[in-house]
C-alpha cells in the first residue's frame, strides 16, 4: 500500500515544487534537495509527507513529520522548516487545505451522534500537530491519490474522498483541536479568524488592541493565547509574517528591495534590510549574489 501511494503521489508531482491537482484545495509537493532549515510560511492544512521527512519548528519546539505520521496546521503559520531527502527519492508530500465548512458540518455530526460538544480548554488551541497514521487513514489517502490521477473520478468521487480523510482525522487521538476549530466560539476559533486577516493582509498596520477587538478577547488574553498558540507575540509574529512574503516576492517575482519593503508594509527600505539580516542571516541583496 505503501509503495502504491508513493506511485501515485510521484505521477502527480510533475514538477518541482507545488503542483496542482484536478481537486481545488489538494496539492502534491516535491523536492529532490535536502534543505536546510529556513522560513517559510504555512497556509492551513493538513500535510502528508510520503516519502522523505520534514520538520517544522514554531520557535524551538520541533516536530518531524514522515510517511508514519501527519502533519495538522489548524491556522495559518509562519514558521521554519527543514527537508532531509535520500538520494534519488525526492520528497513527496500531498497537502489538503482545511474546507472549515465541511469540517464544521461533520464535527456538528459527530457531536450528535456521541451526545458530547467539545469543551474550550487552553489545551486544544494548539495551532499544529502531528499525529500517527492509521492502516484506515492511509488506505483513505491512498485511494484518493489514486483518484487524484483522473479528472474524471476526481470530479466525480474527490469531495467524497476528501470528506473520508477528514473523517479518520476527525476520529484520531489527538483531533480536539480540529473540533476547536469549529466549534462556536472557542479561543481557537477566533484565534483563526485573526490569523487569517494577518495572513491576507499583513502589509497594514495593526495594533494589538485591534486585533485583540477582532478576536473578541481583552488585550491581556488574546495576547496570551496568540502566544500560547503561536510561540510569537502579535508583533513578533507580524513581522516574521513581512519578512517571510518579502523573501517570495525577491525570489519568485524578482522585485527590488525598496519594492517588495514597501508591498509588506515596510516604509523604510533601510529598517527592513536590517530586520531582514537579522531574521534570515543574510541580507536582501544577498539572495541574489
């Protein structure tokens, strides 16, 4: 089973880097190179990696992710990450974003039929986790990478099989977070909804007590949770969040520095290249010596 899911993910990675899928919302990732630790953003999701191993980091806590377990982002998360690869097996990893709807719709049905609702305790905001695959997980990723590889069963049994994984994920042993995620009014819940604008629109300027209004907490507490959740202050993390989105508009679409500081909401070019040295150990006009 294993080997077929490699298969299947291989067929779909044409590409170095990401690669879409006939399914809107599910991606395939390859990389062929070890990479060192770096930033790098996290849109929400969930991440199986099946062949390879990665580990992400939020602050110095670190978390591996391989082909025996998965990665949960309940939010989106600025963050660092490495990617060990043996030589001719590149990476290989399938990314689904979180559909919040349907994953409200069936935490909503899984309260019912267990006559419970999930309790908001500061133990279930957690803003990632990894969790071990099942034999049922798998062979539910496996028949939807399989899927993946034919517009026409993907148009006709993707959602199907989407709404299969989120299932086995929703029953494992460490989901609270996933039912904190959508359930009403929960820290984490409206932790996301900030987060999301962040991640949207992270070249405006906000201030804590903004943000704290957004997320319907006091100043004191939404500042204690967004740090609990995301190891970072507000501003810590706004900042990395610039920093991160510069460093894709300097390699990707080849902006100049006083360009892509002024698109993340930097108005001098000086501080930024500063507080980019700083975070990335290398200045902005280093990227492209």
């Amino acid at each position: 089973m294993a080997s077929q899911l490699v298969q299947n993910v291989a067929a779909l990675a044409v590409n170095e880097g990401l690669n879409k899928t006939p399914l809107p919302g599910v991606c395939v990732y390859k990389t062929s190179a070890t990479l060192e630790r770096a930033p790098l953003c996290y849109r929400q999701g969930v991440i199986f990696v099946v062949q390879g191993r990665k580990r992400i980091f939020i602050d110095s806590q670190g978390y591996d992710y391989n082909p025996d377990n998965y990665l949960v982002l309940t939010l989106p998360m600025a963050a660092e990450c490495e990617t060990v690869v043996e030589p001719g097996k590149p990476m290989l990893s399938l990314m689904l974003d979180l559909d919040l709807a349907l994953l409200g719709e069936m935490v909503r049905q899984i309260d019912e039929f267990r006559h419970e609702h999930t309790v908001d305790k500061l133990s279930d905001a957690k803003g990632l986790y990894v969790s071990r695959c099942t034999s049922d997980l798998s062979d539910a990723v496996t028949r939807l990478t399989r899927c993946l590889n034919s517009p026409l069963e993907s148009a006709l049994l993707g959602q199907g099989l989407v709404r299969e994984v989120l299932y086995h994920l929703l029953l494992g042993p460490q989901a609270k977070p996933l039912f904190s995620l959508v359930s009403y009014n929960t820290h984490l819940a409206r932790l996301e909804k900030v987060l999301a604008h962040l991640h949207d629109h992270y070249h405006q300027h906000f201030e804590v007590d903004q943000l704290a209004e957004m997320a319907k907490m006091s100043a004191s507490t939404f500042h204690r949770n967004f740090q609990l959740v995301t190891s970072s202050s507000p501003k810590q993390y706004i900042k990395k969040l610039r920093l991160n989105r510069a460093r894709e508009l300097l390699l990707d679409r080849g902006l100049k520095v006083n360009q892509a500081a002024s698109q993340v909401g930097y108005e001098s070019p000086t501080q930024f290249s500063r507080e980019f040295k700083r975070y990335f150990g290398e200045s902005p006009s280093q990227l492209f010596g």
